[in-house]
C-alpha cells in the first residue's frame, strides 16, 4: 500500500516544518497565493472535488454561489 498522508513520517526530524517545506509541503498553498479566487474555483472545477455532506454536491459550485453572495461573513 502506498503511503500518502504520512509518507516522509520516516524521514530524520520529521515534525520539523523546514523538513515538510523540503519535501513538497505547502506547495499548494503557496501555488494558491498566487492565483485569484476564480483561477483557485477552476482549478477545484477541475479537480472534481464533491463535499462530504452525503450528496456529493460539487466543491466548484458551492464556492462559485458563496463567491456570488455579498454578504459576509460567509
């Protein structure tokens, strides 16, 4: 089975943040700072990412209408 979620845990001082930055930790996040909302939804569209609610109901959707409202907070 392949790791995923902690697939550096053996690696030395893992816990380190320097260490997470060195093998590709936060790397969406700073991918994502550089992108407007539109470009980040898009990106989501294309993922095909759904909710965890029961109804799958498409991420892209839900922040496409919540970026629409302009009441806040959200």
């Amino acid at each position: 089975m392949e790791k995923i979620l902690l697939k550096n845990i053996d690696k030395s001082d893992s816990q380190e943040i320097y260490v997470y930055e060195k093998f590709g930790g936060y790397s969406a996040l700073k991918k994502a700072l550089k992108m407007s909302p539109q470009e980040i939804i898009d990106e989501i569209q294309l993922s095909g990412l759904v909710g965890r609610g029961g109804a799958a109901f498409p991420v892209a959707k839900k922040w496409t209408f919540a970026r629409q409202e302009p009441a806040t907070p959200k």
